[in-house]
C-alpha cells in the first residue's frame, strides 16, 4: 500500500503495510511471515537472507528497503516510502562487509 494511505488502525493483512502488494505479501509468506504483527522488531537483513535461501536466488537489494519499511513501521516508526530506507541499507551491507566472515550469515 502507498504510505500516505496506510492507517495503523487499518492495519489487518500484509497488504495494508506500506509498500506491500501482493508479490512482496507472498514473499512475506515465504518466509513465515503472515500477520503483520509478526514483523514487529524483526530484522530486514534476515528476513532477505531467508528470502534468498528460501527462493533460492539472490534477490534485488530494495527487498531489504521493503523489508526495513515494515519492520519499522511495525515496530512504532512512521509509514515511509522504501527508497527512503536505501542509504541506510547501504550502510548496513557496508558494515556486514567489514565483519569477519565467520560473524556474518550469507546468503546462500
């Protein structure tokens, strides 16, 4: 759903989060998630890795954009489009790929 139109009070399905239609809602199934309540303090970079794993394919970066929307939003935060979520993706790859190997959870 576009942000300006999502009411948390009118939050029941995955399709009223901000930025979720129906393929990022079945992804979101994919992964266990079927209720938005369950995103609440989740963490997006898992919830990709899962995704990936699950589909097995790499999916495309701005999953992780989606993903840190909902769970923010679902963690208290405001409704946000997802690209707003992108320089703080990039940081957090950045930083994961300055961690030691053996400290971080790939993909595959």
């Amino acid at each position: 759903m576009n942000p300006v139109k999502v009411s948390r009070e009118g939050v029941r399905r995955l399709t009223d989060l901000p930025n979720i239609g129906k393929a990022m809602a079945r992804d979101l199934c994919l992964i266990g998630i079927t209720q938005p309540a369950q995103l609440a303090g989740r963490s997006a970079m898992e919830m990709y890795r899962d995704l990936c794993r699950i589909t097995q394919s790499v999916q495309d970066p701005c999953v992780i954009d989606v993903f840190m929307s909902v769970t923010s939003f679902m963690s208290g935060g405001e409704p946000r489009a997802w690209w707003s979520f992108t320089e703080e993706r990039k940081r957090l790859v950045g930083q994961e790929r300055l961690q030691p190997s053996s400290t971080k959870g790939g993909v595959a």
